[in-house]
C-alpha cells in the first residue's frame, strides 16, 4: 500500500492508495473518533460498493443516503437529502460523514460534513479516477449554482482519503477518460517528466493497468499534496490546478451540467488554453501539438462545443472564482509543465483562442 501524507500540521490526513481496500475495516476504523458514520453515495455506486463499506462499519451505528447520480443532481436541493439523513438519525457533531462515490458524491458529502453542526468528521472513499486523483484531495467542496460551477461550497479537509484501484474496475470507458484529462493536467502544469511518462503508457492507462493507474494515481496525488500543503486556500499557487477549468467550467455550464463530463471539459479546456499560449507566443507549435495530441490519446474533445459561442463563453468565464476585482484570471502555459496565473492578455487574445477552439457547426 502507498501512503502519502497532505501536510497541514494538525489537520494533516493521509491518502491511501492500493488494491483491495474496501475489504480493510481496520483502515477505515482508526480515523473514525465516534461511534456513528452515515455513508453518502449514489444509485451507481451503491449497489457495486456499500454492503463492502458496511460491513467495514460493523460494530458502529451507520446509515447510509443514496443520492441521484450526476453533475445535474449537484445542487442545494439534492444536498437536504444528506442533512435530512443527518438529522432523521440524530446523528451528533461526533459522527463520521463518509463520502463513497466520485467528485459529485465527494464534493456534496464534504459541504455536508463542513456545514452540519459547523463542522463533522469526514472520509473520502473515492470510485472514480478522477476523485481519486483530484477532488478527493485538497478540501474542496460544494455544490454548483444555475450560474455558476462550484460557486457555492467550503475548504473542508478529511481525516482520510482511501482510494482502492479495485473500484476503478467497474467505471465505464468515459469515466476513465474523464479522469485522465486531471492526471494530463499534472503534467502539463509542473511536470514534464511525468508528461513524457504519460506520453509513453497513455494505452496501459486506457487498458487498466494495474501498475500504470497506480503510478498515475500516486503521482498525480503527491502532486496535489504539496501544492496544497503549501497553499490550502488558493491564495497562490495552488490555483495552478485550474489549468483548463475556467474554460472547461463555462462548458458544462453552457451545455447543461452534466451534458459533458467535468473531465471531458477540462480536457478541451486545456486545449483552449494551449491554444491561447501559443497564440500569445508563450507555447511553441511542437509543444501546444504534443499538448493536444495526449489529450486526444486519452480519448477526451479536443474542441469546444459548436452550439457555444464566443461571446457566450465570456459571459460564463465572468463568473468564476478566480475573478477578482472584475479581472479574471487564467492558467496559461510558458510550456509542458510550466503553467502561470496571469491576468496579462488583452481581449483580442482571449476572442482569437476561442474562436479558434470552438468546433465548427
């Protein structure tokens, strides 16, 4: 089993990594410090994982919500159905909220857990590649508003992440895809090695290597891990790991969450911002290629949606989290893992990257 540690002093928590780990009660049972859990999921992941989580659970009074499954269900409404579940079972400021499922369920079971009583304990037993490798580390979490993706949440850490490469068996082929295009952002955002490694075993990931998801997995969480340690609020650096979400998030929001996977727009997203990288002559031609070519490897768009248009896309940019004081900011790349924070483009960059990223009608 690979351990790795976020580091943030007395709320550190480590993140387990390994097969088979939905059958170690042990495990899961050390980072409980009451006598009460209630597991979130969804009517996917249930029926394939809960009795395994339950069983981890004996001896300990549990209850569990199934909740809608999809970035549509992601929202104020869907999230009373945890804190009815909270308070129906009288569970006290001692309990457990243990999230088990992807970064819907995540995301959702983290704001529960930051906000019932002001503050529970929480587990993050990710399912889906791109939990494990993203959302279920950092403390991000939240729920999406008719305006805007994830405008709504909390930092809230959990007490562990337990992420067992067993489940990633059953995740459907765009699934997999969809939590690729976050691994391909490790890369490109500060590690070129890891790029070329990518660029090598993109077939072993897509065929579900054992050895390859792991090294990916483990990889991509250190990865997170120090950037968050070192910057938990997004004060600086850690808004690196945006690469591709400002454009990817006006994607989904345009088309209807849940239309596109949240991988599947950050994947296009990224292309959009190498793109514009190269346009602005910060990306050389062979790098903004190699760029799109892996994106397009791991089976992800290369190109934004034909029905989204450029103006339309300003106006969704316009409301992210990383406007400030009216400007927004964008992850752009000086090359393969280079990426900067920068508000020094003009508008006419902006206007030549997304017209020449949305796909033809």
């Amino acid at each position: 089993m690979t351990t790795l540690t976020v580091d943030l002093g007395e709320r550190s928590y480590p993140i387990y990594i390994d097969n088979g780990l939905l059958g170690q009660a042990d495990l899961l049972k050390q980072h409980i410090p009451g006598n009460s859990a209630l597991i979130v999921s969804n009517e996917t992941v249930a029926p394939l994982y809960l009795e395994k989580t339950q069983t981890m659970l004996s001896g300990l009074k549990h209850e569990a919500v199934i909740l809608p499954d999809g970035e549509k269900y992601k929202n104020l409404e869907v999230l009373n159905q945890i804190y009815d579940g909270l308070l129906r079972n009288r569970f006290d400021r001692n309990t457990t909220v243990i999230a088990l499922g992807g970064g819907v369920v995540g995301d959702m079971a983290g704001f529960a857990a930051a906000s019932y009583q002001r503050g529970v304990h929480l587990i993050q037993i990710p399912t889906t590649l791109l939990s494990q490798v993203d959302s279920s580390v950092g403390g991000k979490t939240g729920v999406n508003h008719a305006l805007g993706k994830n405008m709504i949440g909390a930092f809230y850490q959990p007490r562990a992440v337990i992420a067992d490469i067993d489940t990633l068996d059953t995740l459907p082929d765009r699934e997999l895809s969809a939590g690729l295009a976050e691994i391909i952002k490790y890369g490109l955002i500060c590690d070129k090695d890891f790029f070329n490694w990518l660029q090598t075993n993109m077939s072993a990931l897509l065929q579900r290597d054992k050895k390859a998801l792991a090294y990916a997995i483990e990889v991509s969480c250190q990865t997170k891990a120090d950037i968050v340690a070192a910057d938990e609020r997004e004060s600086g650096r850690r808004a690196l790991l945006n690469l591709g979400h400002t454009f990817g998030h006006a994607i989904e929001n345009g088309m209807g969450y849940g239309e596109w996977l949240h991988g599947e727009a950050v994947g296009a997203g990224m292309c959009m911002a190498a793109i514009m990288s190269n346009q602005m002559g910060w990306m050389d031609d062979d790098e903004t290629r190699q760029t799109i070519d892996l994106i397009e490897q791991a089976k992800l768009p290369v190109k934004a949606p034909a029905s989204l248009s450029a103006a339309t896309f300003r106006e969704l940019m316009s409301v992210d989290k990383k406007v400030i004081d009216g400007v927004l900011r964008l992850v752009l790349m000086k090359g393969i893992g280079q990426s900067v924070v920068t508000s020094d483009y003009t508008l006419d960059d902006l206007n030549k990257a997304l017209e020449h990223s949305i796909a033809q009608k």
